[in-house]
C-alpha cells in the first residue's frame, strides 16, 4: 500500500511516493493529475504500444467474467477514455430513469476532467449516449449515496490514487449488499526469469515510447515506477479485506504482469 510517512518535526509535512519520488502528501493529486492531463489524448495508443494491443485483451475478460447483468448499475472507476464503460454498456439494459444511478446503467467516473472529457467524446461519437452517466469525482470521497451500485470497476487506476485504503472502504461503502468490487491492475510478475525483460521494457523502452509518440517520457517514467510501487497481489488481497469486502480473490493474467482483484459486500 503506498507508505504515508508521518512528519518527523511541525517544520515537516507528511509525505507519500510519486513514482520513486517522496513528495508532500498534498502534492501528490497534482501530480497525477498532471500527468494525465499531459497523455489524455494519446492514452490509448500509448496503451496498444506498450502493451502490444495486450490490453485490450485484459479488459475485455475484467468485463466478461465481471458477472455484470442487465439492469446493473455499474460505477466504473478512474474510467478514463471510457473502453471499460463502453464494455460494460454492451452488457447492461439501461433503464428510463437517467437521474438515479440505482436505476441501472453505467457511471464513468475519473479525477481527472481532461480524461473524462477524452471518454465522453469518444463514446458520444460511438453513439453511446443513453445509459452513461459522467461524474469527475475522487475515489477516496465518492459522491454517492451507500449502497448504490451492483457493480463497481477500477482498472488500472488504483495505483495512481493516494490513499488506497479510503478508496477501497468508499468502493465497499457505496455497493449494494451483494455487489462486487473488481481491481485490474499492473501487479507482480511471478516468472523471475521474466522480470529482468520486464524490467528493461519498462523502464528504457516505455519512455521512448513516450518521447517518441506522445513527446512526454516524464509521464511513461511515472507510470512504470507506478506500478512497482503498487501493492503486489497478496498484500492488495488484504488490503480489500481490511476494507470491509468478503470473499476477496484475485487472479493473475499474462504471467501476473498484471491481476483481477475481486471482493463482495456482505
């Protein structure tokens, strides 16, 4: 979980990690936010490059095997360009009532407005418009009332947030008794002989790639040490399970490069 380090004296501030970076635990929303303000435009295919199109895949089973049904109300976390939402769309009825989540259909939220702007466009320009409702919200204080949503997704989005903690217990607090909370996220690679080809491919190819095709390697920087700072499976497993969430699993995909966390609300 991200280590929050308490001030040693009043002159200091707390501080937590931005990549490899410790910096005042403040700052720390502005810099993510930044960064994804910086790679809105270009997440995607920045995405299909690093992952050779691979991500495309992991998401696609995340929603398959979600056990969303039609008529669900679904809150899709850090939903950025929206490919989750448009996914979970496919598999939900919305239903005459536009105003109230509870009624069925999919919320796209995300921190950033830059990316929620990105999802909005591009899912109104695949004619997506009835059932998807867009909120800008923090994961760490959702706006929602208890018991609200069926389902609540986070992909690949968890890593970036500051308290992991807050965010899970609001994901727990916000589902209907019953209702599951799905993690896709980066995680840890179980093959040792795989890690060191990880490792170069993340940390010298990912920046290049920034540099050459969205001219920003700070930002691919980030998000490589991101996800080594993220929990890795059995401490996020505990982590949802310090949260309040019952039966909480997790399954690795593509070797463990990255995992589906799952948790219910009892």
């Amino acid at each position: 979980m991200d280590e929050i380090k308490p001030s040693a004296s009043t002159a200091e501030v707390a501080t937590t990690h931005f990549g490899y970076r410790d910096v005042p635990l403040a700052e720390k929303k502005k810099l993510v936010g930044e960064v994804f303000s910086s790679v809105a435009r270009n997440y995607d295919r920045m995405n299909d490059a690093m992952s050779l199109g691979l991500h495309r895949l992991w998401k696609r089973y995340f929603v398959a095997t979600s056990g969303v049904r039609r008529g669900d109300a679904v809150l899709d976390l850090a939903g950025g360009t929206g490919d989750i939402a448009a996914l979970l769309h496919e598999c939900v009825a919305p239903r005459a009532d536009r105003n109230d989540p509870a009624h069925g259909g999919v919320v796209l939220g995300d921190i950033n407005g830059d990316m929620l702007r990105v999802g909005r466009d591009r899912l109104i320009d695949r004619g997506l418009v009835a059932g998807i409702d867009y909120v800008q919200c923090n994961a760490e204080a959702l706006p929602f009332p208890d018991r609200s949503f069926d389902l609540v997704t986070i992909a690949f989005g968890l890593r970036n947030v500051t308290d992991k903690p807050a965010a899970l217990r609001q994901m727990q607090r916000v589902l209907k008794i019953g209702g599951r909370a799905l993690v896709l996220e980066f995680s840890q690679v179980n093959a040792e002989w795989f890690r060191p080809i990880y490792d170069f491919h993340s940390f010298q190819v990912l920046p290049r790639l920034g540099k050459l095709l969205a001219r920003d390697a700070d930002s691919y920087q980030y998000l490589a040490e991101s996800i080594r700072k993220h929990p890795p499976q059995e401490e996020l497993k505990a982590m949802m399970e310090d949260a309040g969430f019952a039966r909480c699993s997790y399954r690795d995909l593509s070797a463990g490069i990255v995992a589906i966390h799952s948790g219910y609300r009892v």
